[in-house]
C-alpha cells in the first residue's frame, strides 16, 4: 500500500503540493485528476522521490528551493528519504509524462531498458506479457521510438515501466494528446494489468472521463489541494463532479 500523508510542497514561495493526503491499497485503481497546473505531476514526482532528486540538482545549480513535507509511506513505512532508484527497487515506477522514449532505439531497446531491476526470467516474462495486452507491438519491434505514434510510444512507456518489475506503477497523464481510440486502448489495457497481475495503478488525468470507469477511488485536486475524493460510485453520483467533470448537470 502506498500512500501520501499531508504532503507540501514549495517551488521557492510557490505552493504546489497544499497538505494532500492520498492512499492506493494493494491492486486498486487510484484517480488522480486535475486541470493543467493543479499538482499532478509533482504529486507523482513526490511519491516516486524525483523530487528528491529535483531538489538536490536545483540545490546544486544555486537555484530556486524546493522544500517537501509531509510524509509517503509503502506499506506503513516511511519512504520520505529513500531516493528513487531504491522506491524502484521496493516496486514504486513512474510512467513520466510525454513518453520519454529514446528516440534512436528500437520498441524492443526501450523495453529491455526498463528491465535492468529484473532477473533474466522476469524480463523474458514480462516482454512476452506486455506484447500480450500490447499486440500492436508485435508489428513494431524494430521501429525506432522516434517513428511510433503518440499512442504507441504510450504503449512502449507503459511496457518499460512493466519491465521494472513494479508494484504500484505511477502513470502520469498517459492518455496527453491522444485520440479517443488510442484514449480507450490504454485504458483497457491499464485495466487487464490490474487484473492480471495484481499490480496497482495510480493515474494522474486532466480528464476524468476516458479513466473513470477504471478507478476504484479518486482524488479531485485543484491548485495543488485535495478539494474531493471517493469511491468511483461515490463520485459518480456527486452533482458538483459530474458538471464539473463530466459536463453534465
Ligand atoms: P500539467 O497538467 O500541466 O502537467 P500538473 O497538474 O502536473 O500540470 P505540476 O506540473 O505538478 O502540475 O505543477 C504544479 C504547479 O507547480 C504549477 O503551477 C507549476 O507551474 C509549478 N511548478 C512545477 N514545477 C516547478 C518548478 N520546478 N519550479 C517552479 N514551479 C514549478
């Protein structure tokens, strides 16, 4: 179980991270959704411990400070210090936001990458499974990451995060830019990992819609604050979410 207690975060005087708490149980499907700026990527970077990182090289380079409080627990035990490779290893992986593929490597490179954290049976597995809920991925092996569609260097993220072994994948806006089709491919797909490996999700979205059917609970978070949360049946039924969030009164 992963989990963010009354987490701040400052960029200098800038309040990005307003005291949010947030919880993904063991194999759940967590929403994260807020409009462009609300926190969502800095909430990601906090439970991955990239900000840790962020913080040091920002510290290092003289510039702004960025101060985090606050604490992320796996499983009841504060992670808050551990830097990310080690959140990696204990099974914490985030999918960034816009892809970050290597552009001159192959489908197949960029997915062997992310599995320097796994046994040689382990990647083996796991590339078999990901060409499984991937199958356009079969025809794509060789393609450099440079030449894939948005949403298919979406699907190679997601399958390097994969490789890594994870037991709570973070992704973060998966669904940028993409078409409603592609939108619904991920979605589906995100959902058949949950269920056939056990692995939790938590996903950060600008919107709700595409995801919602997916999430067991859902953070709304606006200028970096929890302003709701629940169940998807819970939230489903709010009148402020739904024309807030669905278009519909
Ligand atoms: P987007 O959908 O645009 O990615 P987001 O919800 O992921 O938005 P964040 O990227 O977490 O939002 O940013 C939250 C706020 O913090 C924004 O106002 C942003 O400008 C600011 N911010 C993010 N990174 C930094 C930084 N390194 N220095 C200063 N301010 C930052």
């Amino acid at each position: 179980m992963l989990e963010a207690k009354e987490l701040m975060v400052f960029y200098e005087n800038m309040l990005a991270l307003n005291n949010i708490s947030i919880k993904c149980d063991d194999n759940q499907i967590v929403g994260v959704f807020g409009a462009n700026s609300a926190g969502k990527s800095t909430l990601m970077y906090a439970l991955s411990g990239i900000m840790l990182d962020i913080q040091k090289k920002e510290r290092m380079a003289g510039g702004e400070r960025i101060s985090l409080t606050g604490d992320v627990l796996l499983n009841n035990k504060s992670i808050m210090d551990v830097k990310p490779s080690l959140r990696a290893r204990a099974g914490i992986v985030l999918c960034p936001e816009r892809r970050r593929l290597f552009k001159e490597s192959s489908v197949i490179e960029n997915l062997r990458i992310g599995g320097y954290l796994a046994t040689k049976s382990q990647a083996k597995k796991t590339m078999e499974y990901i060409m499984e809920v991937f199958p356009a991925l079969q025809t794509l092996r060789n393609r450099l990451g440079g030449f894939l569609s948005g949403g298919e260097q979406q699907m190679v993220a997601i399958g390097r995060a994969l490789m890594a072994q994870p037991k709570v994948l973070l992704l973060d806006e998966p669904l940028l830019g993409l078409s409603p089709l592609m939108q619904a491919t991920l979605i589906k797909a995100t959902k058949a990992i949950q269920q056939e490996t056990n692995i939790s999700v938590i996903v950060a979205e600008q919107y709700a819609r595409p995801v919602f059917p997916i999430v067991d609970y859902a953070y709304i978070l606006e200028n970096g604050a929890a302003v709701m949360e629940g169940t998807r049946d819970e939230l489903m039924d709010n009148p402020d979410v739904k024309s807030a969030y669905f278009g519909v009164s």
